[in-house]
C-alpha cells in the first residue's frame, strides 16, 4: 500500500495556494490534515500528481468572534474543536461531537477545514455545519463567497466548493444563552463511523421551542437535516408527545440507503430512537 | 508422575511464580527485531499482482511496460516458478478419502479465489514494485464462482477448482448407534441451526518473509515469521529440492501468529524462487489488504444440532451435522479438515452423556482458504452445546448452572472417554463450575437481573464449559504423513563463566514461551533465572522441533527443558563430586553454588566447575567427565492430547432498543495443569477471551454472491478494541498430567475456546424476556434487532 | 516533481536533513531512512495506531503524514522517548504487569499513554480506555495495558520520581 508518485508544494498564502492549484490544473490535490486523503492515496483509489499542502497558510488559522459569528480557520484541527474555549462557548454543539471523531491521534492532525470539505456524509462535522446553520467560506480565482451549509452539501462528495477552489473558513452564528444543544451517536466501537448520528440545536427563549435543526449523518448520501421533525417541535413545550411526534415525522425527512447490513429500516429506527434519546436529555435537563 | 516441584521458598524456585519477561524490554524500548524491521544488502521487494475474480482462467499476462519500469528487476509468472518449486496437496493420510487440487506459488491457469497472488514483481522499492504492478496486463475468463455450501454440494454442480471431481474435501461420520430411539424416547429434545461467520487472525504484524539464496555457497536463509521454523525448513528444502542442512530458517520476534503464521501461503513460496531467480535477497511483507485476502481464514460452519434430555434433567444424546466451508483447496500441511474435525469430536466433551452422531461435511468454494486459527474447532463445538444446555435447562425449567452441575462428567470419574474416542486424563468441571460460581457472585447477578428486569435494564448471564485440546502427540500429524514434529529439542550447555546457554525448539510470539523455560531450566538447576539465556527460532542454532502450535510450548518443551535441565544438573554435580572427592548424592546446586545437601554448607560454584572444566582440565581425575552440554529430546508418551479445562461466565447489557450489547464482566476458571508463571498464564487467558468475544460480537468476513470479500480492512473488519473490551476476572484450578514430570498443560486457547459460547448464552438470556433468541456469531445489532422483531 | 526533495526536521532532538520522495510516509521514513524501527506498520490508514509518533508534542499516525509534510516539524519516536528516560515508569509498569505480549502495538501504545497521562493526572479507568480507542492490540485484551497505565497515573500522582527502566537487568 504506497501512494503512487506525485510531486509537493507548500504555498504560504491562499493566492499561492489557488495559482499553484491552477498551474498543475485537474491533476492537483490540496493537503491539509490528510486523515481521509492519505489512507485513499495508499489505496491507489485517488492518484494526483501534485499535492499541495495548505497546512502553512496562516489565513486558514484560528479561531475568532464578532459577537456575531464565530469565525473557526479551516485549518483548525478536530482536537481544538473540543478544546478551544471559544468554539465551546460559541458553538458549544462542535465541542459534543469531537470526541466521537476517529481517535485521539487523527483529532490531532485532521481538521475542520478538510473534514467539512470532503462532506463525507458519515462524518460528525459536515451535518453539524447543518444543525448550526454555518456558512462556509470559499475562496477562488475570482475572490471570496460564503455558501450557507444548506446549499453547501450537494451529493455524495459533492459540495459548492468548485475544483480548485479552496475552503477558508467556517463561519457559524453564535450561540445563545436561548440555545440548547445536543450531540450522540450509535457506533460499534468508539471512534467508528456511525450507523446513524445526530446534532440538536434547539432555540428555547421559555419553555416553547422556538427554532429546532436537527442534522444527521450517516443516513444518505449526504448530511441531512430533519425539516419535518423540526416542525414537529416548533412552537411546542418539549414533552414527550412532542418527542413522539418528531421521532415520527422522521419517516419523512430520512430514507436512508439499504444494505444488507444495515438495512434502510435499521437506520431509519435507530435515527428515531436517537433523536428521542437526545430530546429526551435536553427535556430533562430545561 | 507429578513429584512435587519443590515449595516456592526455596532459593531458584521459579516454576509457579510470576515472573516478567526478559525479552519483553527490548520490545517497549522499540528495539524489537521483527522480520518487517529486517534489511539485507541488496535488499529487493515483492509485490504482487492479484485476481479480482473469484474464479478464472488466466487467458494471458503482458508484463512488457511493467519489465521496463524504473527499479523493477524482475517479474516472474507462475510457469517461471513452476520450474523451481515442486507442487503440495494439503490432504493428511489419516483422513480418509480427503481430497484437494494441487498447489503451485502462482497460479498457472487457473485463480480459485478473489486476492490470489498471480504474477510476482520485485524491485529496489515496495512503491516501484507496487507501480510495476498496475502496469501489467492479465487477460482472465471469468468462471462461475462456488460461494454457496449447500449448491456447492449438489450433483452437477460448477467446482471451485478444476483439479477435483466435486466440491466435497472430506466427510466423516462418528455414531454410537440406536440415535433415533433415543430421541423419540427422550423427555425433552431441543434443537436449533447455528451459524458462525469467518474470521481472520489480523496479527498486528502481518506476513513477512525475506528469502535469501546464496548459490555460491547454495544455502537458502530464510528469515520468516512463522511458529514453525522446522516445518518450513522441511518443506523449502522439499519444494526446491535444496538440501536441509543448507536451509536455515530464522524467527525472530514475531507480531502476533495465534494459529495464522504455520501454514504454506503461496506468496511465501513464490519468494524463495524469487531470490533464487534474483540471486538477491526478497523481501515480501504483506500490507493490510493482501493480509485480509490471503492469510487464511477460519470458523465458517452451518451445524445443525439438536440434543435430547430425560426427565431428570440428564442429558441423553447429541445428533450433530456441522458443514463448512473451507476455500477452493485445503491448506498445507496442516490441512482444512481439522477444525470441522475438532468441531465433530468435542462436542459436548464436558458432559457425561454416551449416545453421539454427528456428521461432517468439509466444502470447497470459491473465497480464502481456511485452517487452523487458535482454539481450532473449539469455539463451535463449545457455542453449540453450551446453548443446547442453556436451552434444555429453560425447556426443563432448570437454572442452567443446576443442569451443568448434574451433567458434567464428575470429578472422580476419571480416567474415562468421550464418545467420540477422547481419552482424558484428569480434568475439574465440577470443581470450577463450583468456583465460578462463587468468583461471580452467581446468585446475587441473577437477583439483581431480576430487579433491573423490572426497570426495563435487560441483563445476561451466559456460561460455558469447555475441555481444551494441548500436547499433542504425534496422532495429530505425523500419523497423517506430515513431517510436523510433535516432540521438542533442547541443547542445554554451561558456559565458562558459569552462565547457562538453552538452545530449544519451542519459539515464541510474545507468549512467554523463552520466560518459563527459562525458569524451568534454572529451577531445576539451581541458579538464577538471569543466568539462563534462552535462544529459539533458529533451525541453525536450535535443534529440531515441532514449535508452537496447539498449546504445547509449556506442556512438551517445558518438560524437554525440565529433562533436559536434570540431565545436566547430574552432570554438574557428578563433576563437581570428582572435583570434590564427594558423592554425587550428597550434593545439591543453590544460586549457582554447588552445596553440601545436608547443611546446605556452600562447596564450589558453577562458574569454578565450569573453569576447571574448560580451561584446567588437566587438574581433572583421570575418570572424569566434563560434560556441560547435553542434548535432550522428549515427545508426549502415554495420553495422545492432554485435555484442559474449564469453565466461563460472562455479563452483558443488551440496548433492546438498539442492538447494541454492553459487555459488563467475564469471568474464567480453568485448568492448564501445572501453573508455570501464573501472570503469563492469566495474560494468555484474557488475549484468547477477547478474541472469543470479538468472534462473539465484531468479528466477520463477508463476502457477496460473486465470492468478493466485501470487508477487507481493518477499518471495516471490526476487532475488538479496547473500550467494547471488558475485565476480565480469573481463577484457576490446578490438574497436573502426571504424563510429564512438570504436569503442565495448554493454556493459548482456554480464553477463546468457550468466549463467544458465554457470549452468545449470555445475550439470549438478555433476550429471554422478549421471547427472542439468536444462534449467530458475530451477534450483530442488526442481527439481534431482527431476533427481537423491531426490524 | 515527485523526485526526492531534501528536508529538514528534528528527530528524537537531533536536526537532521535528508531527501525523501514526497509519496513517502513519515513512518516509512521513520523506518526505512532513519533505520528507526520501533515505529511499526500494521494497516497504513490510520486504523491501528502501531505508527503513533509525536509530533510537536501530540501523537499522529506516522502512516497518515508525508514525510515532506513533518518537514520543519519536531518528530519524537518511541526510541527518543525511550533513551531519555521520559516514560521509563510507563516501560517498568508495561513489564511488570506484562501488558504486552508480541511487542508489536506497544511502541504506539505507549506514545498514547504518555500524551493521556501528560494531559490528564489521573484518568479513570473507561478515560484510558477511550484514549486507547486507536490502538488496535490483538494480543493482550488491554486489561492489562489499562492497568499498567493506570498504575503509572497513580505513581506519578504521588510523585514517584522515574527512574531508568533500560539499563536495569532483566
């Protein structure tokens, strides 16, 4: 298992990094983290001839806030989404994910960034782009968008992202003291990709549910938010019909891929029974 | 016969301690020296490229552009291999009528699996050979692949190999007779169709092998990661027609091996030709992908079994037909026949019952070959008699414990047999079940899962008992024609400085094996352990032996080395006594001191005899004899296995909303005999339980209708890691065999032997109060959610 | 270019320049350049956690990482944290509860549980489980190795100085 030969680079800035992607055209792969590229490029399943490595570019870093929105760098990696004390107090929902990413030693190299651009639809952090309504920042040949994450994942690794262009930041709108949150998923040993997870933000000014999104992963060929459970809860106390009904109403926002090892109505029961579960604990706990 | 050993408090009284490992330090000071570590001057790589067809015929290979490539120094076709390397049948003259398609290193018209190695690319880099290999062009017609066991079997049937009339490797049958009556008669007969998946080994090391011909000299070194170095010699020297004595065959520390690294894999065959077709050593190690797809597999059976109870409570008969599939040819040497035999024949083996049949079916298809994994034939044998047990002692309204206690062969009931022809020894159901018992606070688990039954917490319990196969004698291969040694060597020798040097053919793979015959040996000389070195896995610098397989490192090369050690001790002090003016008899070694046995009064030390010896043997009466080295070889006499055994328990949680099983404790009790070490002995254990569980709940290879293997990593082959693992509690009861002086037994495959049995037993009485019930390994929460009805 | 480029990086605390393919892994380099072997390879995507190194300070798998990648980059190996007596306490409690049996898993496991003592004192039992969640050992069934983890936890909490394990006779 060795990735055929591909020529390096390491631009300093995003303008490098999009002309050097432009010099070598389709046959060039960007690297940051490289948790999820690496193990493809040992496999043979992905061949490029050049890497570029973004992990030097410093408008990729950190993590900062306008009272508005929480600005995390691309490049900041999975641990820091559970360590850093502004995502946990901005984005609290991304520290309650993390620690269900991989295992330690991938947390310390991949990163947001990489992980929220491959969309892989297993992965905790694209659907909880979903839950938290975040915008993703993309830079390109013709400046800088930013994509809301509805519209951001498009297909089974397809996201707005245009090739060559490169992801700069996540942007995800602050917290607040209104806000709940919860995150769990069903795995078969920890750090596993998930037979079905699921990130909860719910705005409850009092005891009503103001604003539910409800994301999931590992349901379909993308992240997923559960626009008809969310509807179940708004405008409702958080109480067990209401838990009832959302988990009913997940039959028409989940159709889950079938195998024969988990079959469609597997996922689809255990996304039911998970999201009970969190609502459940978040009930107890207002 | 057992005398005793000697007390523990005695000076250099190891045997039965815990000790540590001597070799284990150069291994956490990242200093191991493991065959994957190894580079040689002029070093090149194998890779090589594989079938992605189950079954096909190879119409034609263009190796052109792959010749040319940077680095590539040679490609090489099964007919270029052909010309080198005789080819092997994996059938055993003891099982009659087996049959099996002969085998070359690469394939010359015919693949008869997906991952079969087809041509062999060597270069100056794994990369450039990796390369190569994608250049290379293998034109194959597609055949039908055999997949399925039972269509497999039906007349007319596609074969998996071209070479064989049907798909049947073997059959056999064992009965007692008067089956049928007994179980129309019977008060209670319960029956149930079990079905345990594939699995691998997954050593942490995969395969590796560096071949290296020298023809000036024409000497083949083979550095190889193998439990066998003997065997291998044998079969190297055979296949390539070189002599023995120029084959030497190296193991150093090896990545794990549990069963996996003692058969023939053709990758491995092929290097040696490929040195030989270089003139430069080759380096083949296997990555993860090739490991899943050509180290051999096991388990796979169907058993349908069914077994019949009076109204006491006694169990009267088993009626058993257990089919599994084996790959598209049967393994060398060892074969693919033994664990369905294994499986046939301990059947029940706790258990005093007299009325058998059973029948065996072994199938080739089209997928990875299989063969002996630790605890061969065990687990299956365990997990179906074990849920029988459970499931008589619910239809008679027994505690499953009561029924075990009623029908397990009682501890003074021996020596006896099972009747499928075991012969055993001496063994303790009754004794452990009893400690088990108490080791788990039985009652109380079974009053506290009714308490928490109440509040919707649904808790297992599942028991186990087993009888394990160790030393086994040569009824195992050898009177099957394989030159597999059952008896061990050791080469014991005092060095001039007083120090001790065992050379012995037992090898290890982390076990301890080196750690307890170093302690025996230096017990029974009297001297302290760290002045015995231990050197194995050497056919150069060890003598012949049959090495580690089927639990007889401790039981046959502990007592060659305790022989061995007495052997030398005689000569020591019969030296000493000259040197003395003493008699023999009056003397005793202490520490490395020779000492007067009445008083304990220090006379010479080792180190003095030993210089005497070596440098002053002039200063020697003239009848003296200065013998310091002494060659022992011992085989197993009298019982043909020395059976072990014992008893499980295990606790687990079961999410009856989810699938999912929270395993809470496992608990063993077991008897391998004379304890050497007991923290190696319980290490061994709880390694063989958490691969008994793994079976129970992750483990699985599967494959789709075309014979693809559709899980072949480590990421999607699911091993037991260490948060799903439990605590595992430990007792041990101790039945030497008084067949050897030391009274040691097997203890590598207690752990697996009846993990998944406790496992599977343990979830179905979770899932008693639903009414659900499930006779499948790995129980999956897919699986147990359709047990359940939710899905 | 996929030829060899030359780089530079600091390894077991020596500041070392070689050249090295760009498609090489760092653990490959590790292995293969540096002749440092106790860095192992058992799956080469990331699963198995026989590759763990440090770098700069935080355990990554050696397979996932080019070695051009760690260029600049300050790599510590099982060997470097071995010869400067950092985890001898962790090598001593390994060998006396026999928390290893074939060797070939610990060198990573060991780098995991020097990193989960580092950050955490005093870990329960289920924290070094979760922490080993990586580490694939096919030969203990952990017990052992949480133990022996947890045994070091408690000794450096009561501030047990560490003394050398290595050059102690077996």
């Amino acid at each position: 298992m060795k990735a055929r030969a591909f020529s390096y680079v390491r631009p300093a800035t995003v303008a490098e990094a999009l002309l050097a992607f432009a010099e070598a055209g389709e046959g060039a792969s960007y690297i940051a983290g490289g948790q999820s590229l690496v193990p493809a490029l040992a496999l043979r399943l992905q061949a490029p001839e050049r890497l570029i490595d973004i992990a030097h570019v410093a408008e990729l870093r950190g993590v900062s806030c306008d009272g508005e929105w929480l600005r995390i760098g691309a490049l900041t990696r999975h641990a820091d989404a559970h360590d850093d004390p502004l995502i946990a107090r901005y984005a609290p929902l991304l520290a309650l994910a993390a620690p269900h990413v991989a295992h330690p030693a991938i947390r310390n190299r991949g990163t947001l960034g990489g992980s929220v651009a491959l969309a892989d639809p297993a992965s905790e952090f694209p659907a909880m782009m979903l839950a938290l309504d975040a915008e993703m920042e993309i830079a390109g040949s013709a400046g800088t968008r930013r994509v809301p994450a509805t519209a951001f994942f498009q297909d089974l690794y397809q996201t707005a992202i245009e090739p060559g262009e490169l992801l700069v930041a996540l942007h995800v709108p602050v917290a607040r003291a209104e806000h709940r949150c919860a995150f769990d998923e069903f795995a078969r040993r920890r750090g596993d990709y998930a037979l079905v997870g699921c990130g909860v933000m719910l705005a409850m000014p009092g005891d009503v549910v103001a604003e539910a999104r409800i994301a999931f992963l590992s349901v379909g060929s993308t992240p997923m938010r559960a626009r008809a459970a969310e509807a179940a809860l708004a405008g409702q106390a958080l109480d067990a019909e209401a838990i009832r009904r959302a988990q009913a109403a997940l039959a028409d926002d989940l159709d889950p891929p079938d195998d024969e090892q988990v079959p469609a109505a597997m996922r689809l029961h255990l996304a039911r029974v998970l999201l009970g579960r969190l609502l459940g604990r978040m009930e107890m706990a207002s | 016969m057992n005398a005793p050993l000697g007390a523990l408090d005695r000076p250099n009284s190891y045997i039965g301690r815990s000790v540590s490992r001597p070799n284990a330090k150069r291994l956490l000071a990242g200093k191991g020296r493991y065959v994957t570590d190894l580079v040689l001057p002029r070093m090149l790589h194998a890779a090589f490229l594989r079938s992605p067809y189950a079954h096909a015929r190879i119409v034609s290979i263009d190796a052109g552009e792959a010749r040319a490539m940077p680095g590539v120094r040679l490609v090489a076709t099964g007919a270029d291999l052909a010309k080198l390397c005789t080819p092997w049948v994996g059938t055993l003259d003891h099982f009659k009528g087996m049959k099996s398609a002969q085998q070359l290193p690469l394939p010359v018209e015919e693949v008869l699996w997906s991952g079969q190695a087809v041509v062999a690319i060597v270069a100056e880099t794994r990369a450039q050979a990796e390369d190569a290999a994608e250049a290379i062009v293998v034109e194959f017609e597609e055949l039908p692949a055999v997949v399925d066991i039972d269509a497999a079997r039906e007349a007319g049937a596609d074969r998996a190999a071209s070479g064989i009339a049907d798909n049947l490797c073997f059959a056999s049958r064992l009965d007692t007779g008067g089956i049928d009556e007994i179980f129309a008669g019977a008060a209670h007969v319960v029956e149930e169709e079990f079905h345990f998946g594939r699995h691998t080994a997954v050593t942490l090391e995969p395969r590796a092998i560096l071949a290296d011909w020298d023809a000036s000299e024409g000497k083949l070194t083979v550095h190889h990661a193998t439990q066998t170095p003997y065997q291998f010699q044998d079969l190297y020297s055979r296949h390539y027609g070189i002599p023995e004595a120029n084959v030497r065959v190296v193991a150093p520390d090896i990545g794990g091996s549990f069963g996996m690294k003692l058969h023939v894999y053709h990758e491995d065959m092929a290097v040696v030709g490929l040195s030989m077709l270089c003139g430069r050593p080759v380096k083949f190690v296997a990555d993860r992908l090739e490991a899943f797809v050509s180290d051999i597999h096991a388990r796979d059976h169907r058993v349908r079994a069914r077994m019949a109870m009076d109204t006491e409570g006694m169990i009267l008969a088993m009626d058993v037909d257990d089919v599994t599939a084996i790959g598209a040819f049967s393994t060398y040497p060892r074969t693919s026949a033994v664990e369905g035999n294994q499986v046939i024949r301990l059947m029940g083996a706790p258990y005093s019952f007299r009325n058998y049949r059973a029948e065996l079916s072994v199938v080739f298809q089209n997928k990875v070959q299989t063969s002996q994994y630790r605890a061969v034939g065990h687990p299956i044998a365990c997990a179906v008699a074990e849920r029988l047990v459970d499931m008589a002692a619910a239809r008679a309204g027994l505690d499953p414990v009561s029924l075990r206690e009623k029908n397990l062969i009682a501890d003074d009931a021996y020596p006896c047999e099972s009747p499928t022809g075991y012969k055993f020894e001496a063994l303790s159901h009754r004794k452990s079940l009893a400690r088990l018992k108490a080791l788990m606070g039985y009652d109380a688990l079974r009053a506290e899962q009714a308490a928490l039954r109440e509040r919707g917490i649904h808790r297992g319990i599942g028991i186990a008992s087993f009888v394990e196969i160790s030393n086994p004698s040569p009824a195992f291969y050898g009177i099957g024609g394989a030159r597999i040694s059952a008896q061990d060597g050791a080469v014991l020798a005092v060095t001039p400085s007083g120090d001790v040097r065992c050379q012995i053919s037992v090898t290890e793979q982390g076990q301890g094996t080196e750690t307890i015959i170093g302690q025996i040996v230096a017990d029974q000389l009297g001297i302290a352990r760290e002045r015995v070195r231990v050197i194995t896995g050497d056919t150069e610098n060890t003598p012949h032996g049959g090495a580690t397989w089927a639990c007889r490192g401790a039981g046959i090369g502990g007592e060659t080395a305790l022989q061995a050690a007495r052997k030398l001790r005689e000569n020591v002090l019969g030296l000493a006594a000259a040197i003395l003016q003493a008699r023999p008899g009056d003397l005793d070694m202490r520490d490395g001191v020779v000492v007067d046995v009445l008083n304990g009064a220090e006379r010479v030390s080792l180190a003095e005899i030993a210089r005497i010896a070596y440098f002053r043997s002039d200063t020697l009466p003239k009848d003296a004899s200065a013998q310091l080295t002494v060659a022992h070889h011992y085989a197993p006499q009298g019982y043909p296995f020395a059976f072990t055994n014992g008893v499980q328990g295990c606790h687990v949680e079961l999410d009856a909303e989810t699938g999912f099983v929270k395993i809470l404790k496992h608990w063993v009790v077991e008897d391998c005999g004379r304890i050497i070490n007991p923290l190696l002995v319980d290490e061994q254990v709880r390694g063989g339980v958490v691969q008994g569980l793994g079976a129970a709940f992750f483990e699985e290879c599967r494959y789709d209708e075309n014979g693809q293997l559709t899980n072949g990593s480590l990421a999607d082959y699911l091993v037991p890691m260490a948060c799903e693992m439990p605590d595992i509690v430990i007792a041990h009861i101790e039945t030497p065999t008084a067949d050897t002086a030391l009274g040691a037994k097997g203890c590598g495959e207690a752990g697996t032997a009846a993990a998944s049995a406790a496992a599977l037993n343990a979830v179905n009485d979770a899932m008693s109060p639903f009414g659900a019930s499930i006779a499948q390994i790995p129980m999956t929460p897919t699986r147990l959610l359709k047990a359940l009805g939710t899905i | 270019m996929t030829a060899p480029v030359a780089i530079t990086l600091s390894v077991n605390g020596e500041t070392l320049t070689r050249a090295a393919e760009p498609r090489e892994t760092l653990a490959d380099f590790l292995r293969r350049d540096l002749g440092l072997t106790g860095t192992h390879t058992g799956c080469e995507m990331g699963v198995c956690g026989a590759c763990l190194v440090m770098l700069d300070g935080a355990p990554v798998h050696g397979c996932l990482i080019f070695a051009v990648q760690a260029a600049g980059a300050s790599v510590q190996t099982v060997e470097g944290l071995s010869e400067s007596a950092m985890i001898a306490d962790l090598q001593r409690a390994f060998h006396e509860r026999n928390a290893l049996q074939c060797g070939f898993c610990t060198p990573g496991v060991l780098v995991t549980a020097q990193w989960l003592l580092a950050r955490k004192a005093a870990p329960s039992r289920e924290e070094i489980r979760d922490a080993l969640s990586g580490n694939y050992c096919r030969c203990t069934g952990y017990e052992a190795i949480v133990d022996a983890i947890e045994t070091v936890a408690r000794r450096r909490s009561a501030g047990e100085a560490a003394s050398r394990f290595l050059e102690e006779p077996a």
